[in-house]
C-alpha cells in the first residue's frame, strides 16, 4: 500500500491555465506539507496543514491554495500558472500533533509540473 | 543565514570508494531533529535517518553510517564501499520548533562502476 500518494505524477499545461494536485496519505498522521523543488533541486516548504488547519504558509504567491477536506488530504490548487511554477511539487506528511516536536517526515513521489 | 549547509553539490567516486557527505547546521534551539533523505535519479525522496540532539551516538546501518558532532554542528555520512545504486542527491535536514524543518541544497553523489 502506498503510504502517501499525489496525483497525477505529470502534469503538463499552459500558461494562464488553474490546475490541481492531490495528495492523500494512508498512515494516519496528524501533520501534511506542500513542498516546491526546483530545477536546482532546492526544497522549499510552501503549506504545513495539521488536523485541517493551517500552521505553516510561506512567502508563497497567492495563486496558490492548499485546502485539506480532511487529515488524510491535502490539495494543492494553482491558479493563472506562471513559466516559474514549472517544479516538482513533494507532499510528505508526519505523525507530530499538538506541541509535540517534528517527526519524520514521509514523501510522496512527487508531481513534476510543466508550465508551457 | 542557511540553516543547513551541504557544502559538496557534486561527488564523483568510484565503486568501492568510501565517501562523506558533510553537512552543517545551525539552530539555538536545545532540542532539535536531524535528517538524511536520498533522492535517487527516479525522483523520490527516502528517508533514512533521524537523530534528535540529546543522542550524539554514532550509527551505523550497514554501508551507510552517520557521525553526529555537536561541538561542531556536523552531521556527516559515510558510505563505505560504495555501489552505483548509491548514486542519488542526498539531503540533510534540520527540525526545529514546532514543524519548522529546513532542507539544505543536497549533494549529489555518482559511483562510477
């Protein structure tokens, strides 16, 4: 069984278009996040939802929104997509709660993104 | 400031060589996580060891082994006898605070056959 999965794996569009991502994890973990790599392979955080809510929201432009109908999912909506947004966007999630300290964090396989 | 630095972009062995992968970090917090994680040329990202800052003991998980040095900031790892599917970029991370965690650049290790 896949432990966090995003759909679709590819994802190819055209300037201007509004796309969506989709991650789900099976693990039963508290915490999920939206990570951007670029062509550099530099990771960058861009959301961290915990239990549905909102904790971590980096300087990310606001064409971006991330909406987790639930713990188990984490979406992440792209709207007017730019040349720059072409990436590979990484959902991962991990088992902290509450106030407790980070855990581990697991990966999905990523989406590559192409921007056209 | 980068919270964790991967000096190393790029390291080129050949099979059977041992390499070290250094990595940096900083933070002011007492207590604190560190992470490996591969990314092999297939594109997902592995985890592979969590430290927390209280145990400064080093491990070892057959090829690979990890030297965590406090006095220093330094959370190196080493494969020893190193095989082609060891290629991949390597990641060191640093958690912090609540769900704070910090990726530094990578390095990206080939083994030539």
């Amino acid at each position: 069984d896949t432990a966090v999965s995003q759909t679709p794996k590819y994802l190819v569009t055209q300037m201007g278009n509004d796309k969506s991502i989709k991650c789900e994890q099976n693990l039963g973990h508290d915490t999920m996040y939206w990570y951007k790599q670029d062509s550099k392979k530099f990771l960058k955080i861009m959301f961290s939802y915990n239990n549905k809510e909102l904790i971590i929201n980096e300087t990310v432009p606001n064409r971006f929104s991330p909406k987790s109908p639930d713990k188990a999912h984490l979406n992440l909506h792209i709207n007017s997509l730019e040349l720059g947004d072409s990436a590979v966007y990484f959902c991962a999630s991990s088992p902290t709660s509450g106030g407790a300290r980070t855990d581990t964090q697991y990966f999905g396989p990523g989406t590559r993104l192409t921007v056209l | 400031a980068q919270k964790v630095t991967q000096a190393q972009t790029e390291i080129s062995v050949v099979e059977k060589e041992d390499v070290t992968l250094d990595c940096v970090y900083e933070t002011r917090d007492t207590t604190y996580y560190l992470f490996w994680y591969k990314q092999p040329p297939s594109g997902e990202l592995v985890f592979l060891i969590r430290r927390n800052s209280f145990d400064e003991q080093n491990e070892i998980s057959g090829r690979y082994s990890w030297n965590f040095q406090k006095s220093t900031s330094s959370f190196n790892f080493t494969i020893t006898a190193s095989q082609v599917v060891d290629s991949a970029v390597y990641f060191c991370a640093l958690s912090e605070g609540f769900n704070k965690f910090y990726f530094g650049s990578g390095t990206k290790l080939n083994v030539k056959p």
